[in-house]
C-alpha cells in the first residue's frame, strides 16, 4: 500500500506541472511563453510522425529522413530518439501525438519526483523532507522553462539524473563513508555501480547533453565520497573507487551503444564538427542573471533561468551552513557542484571559458548555461537536509509533521506560480496553423519534387503532416556537405554554425524570421539540382526562373524553372579535388549536361546524349533505377558513407557528385542500379545495448542472490 500511495503522490507531482494542460492532454501542447515556436513540434512531433508515417507504409522503421534538409541520416540522429524505449509510445502505438507527447513529459517528472525522492532516502532523509527534494527537482523552473521551449529529450533525460547518483554503503548512524566494507556491503556497491552505469546509458539515450552532466555528477560523487583515511586505507579506497567509476561508465557505454556509436560517425561529418569554442559558448550565462536565485524570471527563458524558488534557497542554505546529518564529503561534494556548475554555466563570462574549451570534444557541447542543471541538482538535494535539520530541532512530531506540511505547501505555491508562467497552452490546431493553405496547395501537385522556404514558411511539422520534402530545415546535426552547396543555393553565403537551415543570425523575434532574408536572392539553378520545385516565401522574390503560382494571406509559392528530376545522367564528367572546389565549379556549369565528381582519376566527356534514367523503385531507405549508359548517373539524393550501390547485382562505387548529391558512373549498356543505406553502426550499437541491458540484468539477480 505504501508503494501505491507513493506512486500517486509522484504522478500527482508529474500532473500538477502540467496542470494547464492535463484537461486537454489530447488536443494542447506546452508552448514557450513568448514565443510561436516550440522544439517539441518543430522537431520531435516531425520525427516522431515520419517515422510512423514510413512504419505504416513500409513496416520498417526509418534508417533515413528524407522529409528535411533534402535527406539526412535518421537512426543516427540522438533527436531522432528511436533507441530511448519511452519513446516507442510515440512510434509504434496509435496514440495520438499531443497525448503520447504529453504523457511522455507527465510519466518522465513524475520519474524524475520518485528518483529523487529515493536518493534522499538512500541518504537517510526523513520521508517529507526527501518529498521536499523531489519536488524541488522535478517542479524546477529551469527544466520546465526547457519543456516549455519544447526540449522533450532533456526533460527525459533530467528524470535518469538521480538514478545516476551510486548508493555508497555509510553507516545509518554515522553516515561515514568506509574504506574497509563487508562482504554485503561490497555486494551492495557492486549492484549499485552496475545500476548506477545503467542509469547514465539510458540517460545517453535520451539525451547526450544532460548524460554529459549526469556522469560528472556520478564520477565526481564516486572520487570524493569514495576515498578513506589512512595511507594504507587510501589505497584500497582508491582502487575500490577507481573499480566502480570504470564500472559505470563500460556499463553505461554498453548500454548506450545504440545512441552514441552511430552519433559519433555522423557527428564528424558534420557542420557540428567544426564548431568554433566563441560558437560552442553561444547563450553562456550572463552573471547578471544570478540574481534570479532571488528574482524569479517568469519569461520563460530558459537558457537564463536560476530561480530555485525562494523556499528551496532558505531551505538548502540551512542545510549547507547547518545540517549535521549531511557528512563532510557529501557537502564538500554538493559545495563544488555548485560552485564549479556556475562557473561552467557562465561561460565566457569567465576566464576557466578558455581552458575548458581546449579539451577534446568541448566544442561539441554548446549552450554552456545548461550547466546550470547541476546546481539546481544540488540545491534540491540540500533543501531535504534543511528541512531534515528544521524538523530535528522541533521536538514534537506534531509539530514536525506541521512544519513539514507548511514548507511543501508554500514550496508548490511558488514553484508552480513559476513554472506555469513558464509556458502557455496552445492547441493543435493553432501549432498547425502556419503554413497551412500553402501546404494543402502544394500537397495536390502531382510528382516528386522538393520545397524550399528562405522564410521557413512551412515549418517541418506542418510539411510533414502533408508528406512533404524540404530542402530547408531545423537540425542541429546537418551535413557538412550539404551546408556547403546550401549557402551558395540559397544565396546567403558562408555563416557559421546555424541549427537552421537557411540560418537567421541577428533575429530577435520569431516574426523577424519571415523577412530576415528578404533581400537575397536565391540561387535556381542550384536549388533545382535538389529538386527544389517550389519556393515558398513569405515576401516577394523577383527572378526569371521563379513563377507565382500560389498566393495566399501569409505566403507567396513559386514554381521553379530550373529543376532537375530526382535521377538524370549527364555526358561530360569534370574531376574535382576537394568539395571547395566543385561548390566553385558549379557557379557556371551547366548542370544538367555534366557533373563534378571527386575521386574519378581523369575527366570523361562522352560522344553521346541519349543516356536518361528511368525510376524503377523509390524508398526511403532504398532506391531502384535503370539507366542507360553511357554516362553518370546523378541522384539528387545527398551522400553519405552508409549508402552503397550496386550495379547489376555486383558493388560499385558512389561518388560525391556535384559536392552533395551521389553518383554512380553507368557503362555502355541498359543497367540496374540499387541503392541501399545500411549504417553498420546502427545495427551494431544496438546490438551491444541489447547483449549489454541482458548481462547487466544478470548481473543485478545475481548480486541480489549472494546478498
């Protein structure tokens, strides 16, 4: 009965944050207070929805997206979330979206409420103390500002933070850590390693960038809680604490292979890759916004929100300066999470900026305020022991229980008048809205062919409800390649690393996105090579090439004169050295008669213009043509290291034609050429997690038994 009653109380807490919306669960959506624009539609609603869509008409799931960025690998993406198991909710269930979505977010605060609450217990905290950990954690305003912008994944991942945290044996009395443990105590910390790594693997999996806080906070806890005294004792602490730190991390690298294996091999390929230290350390946390600990900011802004909420601070000061029942490592641990996490939260506000970017990898994780997560990590934590240490010096339980009853009570009012100003309720129908009578017009075209909007003025949910592709797009993982033939196809130029794709730099509202681009011109000819049929706009552009077609109240849609189909041959082959070069190339070819290819010895001119290309079959991840040769057959499909091909059954190569598309050269003759993405990674990551969750459950039964 006590697991029952404890279970509600986590689910009410769950329900409560999104209290504005649980009436209508199905039909709203949490949305940014100031904003028309949410990431939980924008990316995870489009992902979520292709990935059905292709499930029902294939009975595969999706290895690669072909409705944004003219194709782009899918399974690969951590965004994508397909290895993450709450996320199969979404994917393999008729649930409506808006609910799976919702219930997602409801069922993942109420985890992150009980994984708190467990810790403190761990901990020895009293039951409504511990509560008051929980609450204070999973009714962040940080986090729920971060739901609120649509950050699904992070909220995921927040839940798992707790569970990362490895139970250390202390006595209950002493609450001292041992260097010399018994044999269940041994036991204890073995099966806690094993947990605690399984913890920070799934945490991988639902979101990299906080599992990247998650395993500090872990591998930390383990060095300074995990030391003895003594120089003979130190050793042995030490080799014990090494023992369970690589125990954590191979078991959370195991369990995680399905998302971090294949992320790694596309990461490199990517405009990420990269990404300037001045880039990576875009949105650091001004020191002027620390004073939210004492002002809550109720934007909505996430990426500058600190407010903890007033109860919290006074309660975690308490605790901090006060409590006996926290041990001198557990404090001194929980004092430099704080004060390291500001530090790396503001980023480069402070000189430790400069060396932290040095280290490898750095450059990969942006947004530096997001550290900040760590601190209302600790902060949550030393609220239980201050109302721990309030409670003690109270004599009588009922008073105790009064005081505690009081502070949960005032602690909820200010949490939640926070964090509902944090987001707003918006319904579907409204989240669908822009763009809408432009994508019903272009829905009705017949063909295959590409959209590109220099406005985003079909934002890719809304094109993906209407099966549409896009050659523009929002993604913080794009092609290196693909942005190269993007920034002359779009006329923008080079720009620096941009999540959107054509970029916006210098905006400052969502409605500056819709002129933001309003004097370039576009490039045709380059954006008919992607099959970019259509240009939707929400200003006029005057060119030759471009023909009005569509009007209505909010966009103009232009029919491209210059597209190419989806599969062409060309005669006159040019060898190119670098894909700098073959971008140069293209400003003056004419590119439905040749190609630039890189990796050919020699160019090829043919004595022939009778090649064509005929569609045979055309699947997301496979795609069937027969072609006549002569000549090289140019997909305007863009490249990347998992697609293979064969010619006639027997393996040839694909080249990089044109800077981004593939090519595939084409003898004398009629042939077939099939094309198939088969990222080896992917398989073997999950494979790995699969054999990895197995052993590590076995493991756990088996340590439960000899205990």
């Amino acid at each position: 009965m006590r697991a029952i009653a404890l279970t509600l109380c986590f689910l009410l807490i769950g329900l409560l944050i999104l209290a504005p919306i649980a009436p209508r669960l199905g039909d709203t959506l949490p949305y940014p207070a100031n904003s028309t624009v949410s990431d939980l539609t924008l990316t995870h609603w489009s992902a979520f929805e292709y990935a059905r869509t292709q499930l029902a008409a294939t009975g595969q799931v999706p290895l690669w997206r072909t409705s944004i960025l003219s194709g782009t690998p899918f399974a690969e993406n951590p965004l994508a979330g397909l290895f993450y198991p709450p996320h199969w909710l979404a994917l393999f269930t008729s649930i409506p979206l808006a609910a799976a979505l919702n219930i997602l977010l409801w069922l993942h605060f109420s985890l992150a409420a009980a994984a708190m609450y467990a810790l403190m217990r761990r901990w020895q905290v009293r039951p409504l103390a511990a509560f008051v950990s929980a609450i204070a954690y999973a009714a962040a305003p940080k986090i729920v500002a971060h739901m609120g912008l649509g950050h699904l994944t992070l909220v995921e991942a927040w839940a798992w933070v707790p569970l990362v945290i490895t139970p250390h044996p202390w006595s209950r009395q002493q609450h001292a850590a041992s260097s010399t443990l018994s044999r269940d105590q041994k036991h204890v910390a073995g099966e806690g390693s094993v947990v605690s790594g399984v913890a920070l693997g799934v945490c991988v999996l639902a979101d990299a960038r906080m599992a990247i806080y998650a395993g500090a906070l872990a591998i930390s806890y383990l060095i300074v809680i995990g030391a003895g005294r003594g120089a003979k004792r130190d050793r042995r602490a030490w080799l014990s604490t090494l023992g369970r730190v690589l125990i954590v991390l191979v078991v959370a690298a195991t369990v995680s292979a399905a998302a971090w294996l294949p992320t790694l091999s596309l990461t490199g390929s990517t405009s990420r890759a990269t990404l300037s230290p001045d880039e990576a350390g875009v949105l650091s946390l001004d020191p002027v916004y620390l004073l939210g600990l004492l002002i809550a900011d109720r934007s909505g802004a996430a990426e500058r929100t600190t407010h903890v909420g007033l109860i919290v601070l006074t309660l975690a000061v308490i605790g901090l300066l006060r409590a006996r029942s926290i041990p001198v490592r557990l404090r001194a641990w929980l004092i430099g999470v704080i004060v390291i996490g500001a530090l790396v939260a503001l980023g480069t506000h402070t000189p430790l900026y400069g060396l932290l970017s040095q280290l490898p990898g750095a450059s990969l994780l942006r947004v530096p305020a997001r550290a900040w997560f760590v601190v209302v990590f600790a902060f949550a934590v030393l609220a239980g022991f201050g109302l721990q240490t309030v409670l003690t010096s109270i004599k009588r339980p009922a008073a105790q229980r009064g005081v505690a009853w009081i502070a949960l009570g005032l602690i909820v009012i200010e949490l939640m008048s926070v964090d509902w100003a944090a987001y707003r309720v918006e319904t579907v129908e409204t989240a669908f809205a822009k763009g809408r009578a432009a994508a019903e017009w272009l829905k009705q075209q017949p063909g295959d062919f590409r959209v590109y909007s220099p406005s985003l003025s079909i934002p890719q949910h809304v094109a993906q409800q209407f099966d549409l592709q896009l050659a523009d797009g929002v993604d913080p993982l794009q092609l290196a390649r693909y942005v190269l033939l993007m920034q002359q196809a779009t006329g923008v130029g080079a720009w620096g690393y941009s999540v959107t794709l054509p970029p916006f730099a210098g905006i400052t509202t969502d409605a500056d996105i819709g002129t933001a681009l309003k004097d370039i011109q576009p490039n045709a000819s380059l954006l008919g090579l992607l099959n970019v049929k259509y240009i939707v706009a929400d200003f006029p552009i005057e060119s030759a090439d471009l023909i009005e077609r569509f009007r209505s109240r909010e966009t103009i849609v232009y029919e491209n004169q210059r597209v190419l189909p989806r599969a062409f041959m060309v005669d006159r082959i040019q060898v190119g050295k670098s894909a700098e070069e073959a971008a140069e190339w293209l400003e003056s070819a004419a590119l439905d008669e040749a190609a630039i290819v890189e990796g050919l010895p020699y160019p090829i001119e043919l004595p022939t213009t009778s090649s064509e290309a005929r569609v045979i079959d055309w699947q997301t991840d496979r795609i069937k043509i027969e072609a006549d040769g002569p000549g090289l057959l140019v997909l305007s499909e863009v490249i990347a290291p998992d697609w293979t091909a064969m010619l006639d059954g027997e393996p040839t190569t694909i080249f990089p034609a044109d800077v981004t598309l593939r090519g595939v050269v084409v003898p004398w003759g009629v042939h077939t050429i099939e094309l198939a993405y088969q990222p080896r990674r992917v398989y073997a990551g999950a494979i790995i997690s699969v054999l990895g969750l197995i052993a590590c459950t076995g493991v756990v039964l088996i340590e439960q038994r000899r205990a």
